[in-house]
C-alpha cells in the first residue's frame, strides 16, 4: 500500500496533463500512488490518462462522465489506499520536494493534517500575473489548544486550498467534497469540515506548489449564475466554520475567530461581487441570500470589524463596511495585482 494517496480530477486538460501528472510522478517521496479521475472529458485527456496508467504502475485511472470537481474528488478519495491524501489539480504544478517534506512534517509531529505555502498565477488579458502574499509562520496547532492557537494557525495558513496540504486519510474518514458547490469554494467548506475532525495539525511556510488559475477556471469565471452559486456555497462555508469554532474555541475566544473567519468570507463575497462588475441587483440578491446563513453560523457583535484589526486591513475594511451594509463601496478598493 502506498504511503501517499494523489488525487487529480481530470477535465479537458490535454494541454496541461503531462506537465501536472510529471509533477507528481517525479516527486522526491516516491512511495505513492496518483489516482486520475476522467471526469468525462471530450479531448485527447482520457487517452492520455490511460498512457500514463500503462507507463507508470503507480497511475490509477477511474473514468466516469462528467459530474463536476467534486464529484470527481469524492471518486478519488474512494479510491484511494494510502495512509494520506493529496490533491493536484490537472493543470498545476507540485513542487519536486513537497510530498517528502509534509509526509516527514506529519511522521514527526503525528499530524492529522500538513499545510505548505504556494504561488498562485491567474491569467490575464492573455498573460500570466502572479497574486503574491505573505507566507505565515510556522505553527503546530494541539488538540486542545484553544481559540488563540487555532486563530493564530488560520492566520498562519491563510486561504484554505487543498492542493497545498497533505490529510491523514483516517482522519478524513467519510468526510467529501460537497457537490452543491458547482463554481468553486469547494475547498474552503472541506477544510472547514475537516478542522471539526482534525487532531493535530501543522503548517510549515516552505513552498510546496505552483497553482494556475486559467480563464476557464470555475474560480474565474463570473456570470449571473456563477455568482448565486458561490453565494449558496459561501452559505455552506460559513455554516462549516462556525461547526469548527465550536469544536476547538471557548469562551471569549471564541467571539474574536468568529470575526476572522466572517471577515474571511464576507471579503471572498465583496471580491467576487467586485471583479464580476456585478450589477446592483445581483449585489442585493447575493446579500439578501447570504446574510442570514453568515449571521446564524457565526452570530455578530458590535464592533467585530475592531477585532480583525492588525490582521488584515482589507478584511478589516470589509467587515467594517458588511456591518455598516454599506458593502457595494468595496467595489473602491483596488486589488493588489492593479496598483
């Protein structure tokens, strides 16, 4: 059995396949396995899949018609034998040294879950702009820890991927990806679900992949329906983050990450919002809508926006305007790959 379980959906990404399956075939930490998932793709990537399944005995192949990412991910993970799980995405990139580094991370701390940094490229007007940020601190969160600890991994970690992290497959236990989420924040909702389940965890800031965010990414793509659906999956994150509190915050702590992590996602929604150039109409519907899914899972107090403070000023800001509901004025702030 393989120490290392890879699961990598797979959807017409001919283009970009060999490149993404080498990343992981060719990694440092060999004892692994790579589970392909044709997600009923209609170019040459079944084809290609099946070649590399006969080149390398390490390659699966699972084909099935087309359901979606998380559908596709949810027939990896039921594939799949190793004592971890990773995820790649098929046009992305692992970093030769990433899986030995969280597989040696998660041995010597007995860790449920690894977490690494990343590079992130999204294409624009033809080219290729990296959205830089600052990597966290190294953290080791205990069971048991408390609010403080478990705000100051998020923070470390930032947003919540899942091709940058390494789970400890009985930890994962029947947890999958929710196919309700049709237009990406799949992986925030599965972390979040997965934090409820998790011991010990770990994040390191080494650079453990490239990840690409093409114009034909679900996480790029704008349209009227593309918006409703991420604000029903929004609703389902914040309904996983305020299960997560409960689980590791206590008392007063409890009130400060619970501003962190609405702040997370009311700023997720105004940039969305912003860079879909969404008209008013849609604006109000997306608020009417997640507004009292975000307020019952994670209850407001008056001044939160107070408590993310020093943090995250952006967020800060966010938070401040959602309170004030005064949320369309975000659309004023610039994003960091235009000034």
């Amino acid at each position: 059995m393989a120490q290392i379980s890879v699961i990598m959906p797979v959807y017409n990404a001919a283009e970009h396949l060999t490149a993404a399956v080498q990343s992981v075939l060719q990694q440092t930490f060999s004892d692994l396995e790579l589970i392909l998932i044709d997600d009923g793709s209609t170019d040459a990537s079944p084809h290609l899949c099946d070649r590399f399944a006969r080149q390398d005995p390490r390659v699966r192949v699972i084909h099935q018609i087309n359901a979606g990412i998380c559908a596709a991910r949810n027939a990896g993970l039921a594939a799949a034998a190793g004592e971890y799980i990773a995820f790649c995405d098929d046009d992305d990139t692992f970093l030769p040294g990433f899986l030995a580094a969280a597989h040696g991370e998660a041995a010597r701390a007995g860790a449920d879950l690894v977490r690494m940094d990343y590079r992130l490229f999204r294409t624009r007007s033809g080219s290729q702009i990296e959205l830089p940020h600052t990597p966290g601190s190294a953290q080791t969160l205990e069971p048991g820890a408390g609010g403080r600890a478990y705000d100051a991994f998020l923070q470390a970690c930032g947003p919540l991927f899942v091709w940058n992290a390494l789970y400890r497959r009985t930890a994962l236990g029947d947890l999958r990806f929710d196919t309700r989420c049709r237009r990406g924040v799949e992986d925030f909702v599965f972390n979040a679900a997965f934090h409820l389940r998790m011991g010990r965890a770990v994040y390191r800031p080494q650079v453990a992949c490239l990840h690409y965010e093409r114009a034909a990414s679900t996480s790029v793509s704008f349209s009227e329906s593309d918006i409703a659906a991420r604000v029903q999956a929004a609703a389902l994150w914040a309904s996983a983050e305020g299960n997560a509190l409960r689980r590791w915050c206590r008392g007063g702590s409890r009130a400060a990450v619970a501003a962190q992590r609405r702040a997370e996602i009311v700023t997720f929604l105004m940039h969305q919002l912003r860079d879909a150039h969404a008209p008013h109409s849609v604006r109000s519907r997306a608020w009417q809508s997640l507004r009292p899914a975000l307020d019952a899972a994670l209850p407001r107090r008056a001044f939160d926006f107070l408590r993310v403070a020093g943090q995250n000023k952006k967020q800060m800001a966010a938070l401040a305007l959602y309170s004030l509901h005064l949320q369309g004025l975000y659309q004023w702030i610039p994003n960091r790959e235009e000034l």
